[in-house]
C-alpha cells in the first residue's frame, strides 16, 4: 500500500479536490497542513515553488490537476471507459478557464479594479459557463456530469463549484440540475464524513 503526504496551505484552495478524492477513496494519507509564514523557508524545496504537493513513498510531484488524475487512476475513478475519462479532463480543463477570471479579483490592486472583475465575473463569465455545465448535468440522469458512477471529475466540480457558491452567494440558483449536482456530490456518505470532520483551516478569501 503506498504511502501519501499531501502538502498544502491550512485551507481549501487547489489542496480540497485532492482531499476530496482521498476521502471519497477511504484511502488514509498525511494531511500536511502549513502555515503562511513557513511557506517561504519550503519553497526552495519543492518541485517548482508551488503547492500542493503530493508524496507518494518518498516521490514529490507538483500540480493539483496532474496529482488529482494520477490518484483517480489509483482510485478507480477515471471513468469506466477512455471516454468517460477524457469527458472528465474536459471538464476539469473547463473549470481551469472559468478560474482563470475568478483569481484576479482576490489580488486586485484597487476596490475599483475588483468590482468591475466582479462585474465581468458575474455578468459574462459565469453565466456562459454555468449554462454549459447545467446543460450536462441536466441531461444525466444519474445526476453526475460524467457517466452513471462518481469520477475524480465529478469530485473536482463538485468542490470548485461548493468553493465559488462560497465566495459568490446565489452564483448556481438559476442553475438547479447544477445545484443539484453539487448537493449530491457533498452529501455522498464519504464526502459528507470529510466535511464534517475536516479542520476548519484559515478563511477562505472574504466574500467580494
């Protein structure tokens, strides 16, 4: 059985679809929590200066979305087929786009500069991606977005949409089979348990 070490800040952020995945799994691994202040004396020795990290029996490798494919494999959650699995990179590339216009307004240089990417967020982006997503979701009856089983696609959705719901209140009301989805997501039994248990860690960036 291997050995893992997940490192990452003392919050959710790009660590969270990781634990998710550790938790839907059962699989027991090291939840290396670290501060902000002994980030800068670890950077020089990881990968690329980044987190998360992952360890697996000794090996360190960066990259949350590379990480997360690699345990779904080890998992079991991929997908049933080479196309259920190239469904669930889609999505998740997808969501990498979407974030892409939603980081900037937490490190705005102004209140100005963060209202009009607020603006932008909630009036252009959202909406054209969330629309697609409802579109998936709504057409599976099994109420996931990949297939009729759980995939690390789903699980990585699930918490990057429970993670925008957060910052953004009322951001998937008009979408209710994406809601949907992400209820099912957090009220599988092991998700569930992790959410109930996991340490509540450092804020998440306020509501902006």
């Amino acid at each position: 059985m291997p050995s893992y070490k997940l490192t990452y800040f003392n919050l959710a952020g790009a660590g969270e679809c990781i634990r998710y995945l550790f938790a839907y799994a059962k699989q027991p691994y090291e939840d290396n929590r670290i501060a902000f202040q002994d980030w800068q004396a670890l950077k020089p020795n990881t990968p690329y200066g980044q987190l998360p990290i992952l360890e697996v029996d000794g090996k360190v490798v960066p990259q949350s979305t590379a990480i997360g494919r690699y345990l779904a494999k080890q998992f079991g959650l991929l997908g049933k087929n080479d196309w259920e699995a190239l469904e669930a990179d889609v999505l998740i590339d997808t969501m990498a786009d979407l974030k892409k216009h939603v980081t900037p307004i937490f490190y705005a240089q102004s209140e100005e500069k963060k209202l009009e990417l607020k603006k932008e967020l909630l009036e252009k982006h959202l909406p054209f991606y969330l629309e697609k997503f409802e579109k998936i979701a709504a057409s599976n009856p099994a109420g996931f977005l990949v297939g009729s089983e759980v995939t690390w696609g789903d699980l990585f959705l699930g918490e990057n949409l429970t993670a925008l719901e957060e910052r953004f209140p009322g951001s998937l009301k008009p979408f209710p089979a994406l809601n949907a989805f992400v209820n099912k997501i957090n009220g599988l039994p092991e998700i569930k348990a992790w959410l109930e248990k996991r340490p509540i860690g450092q804020p998440i960036p306020s509501k902006v």
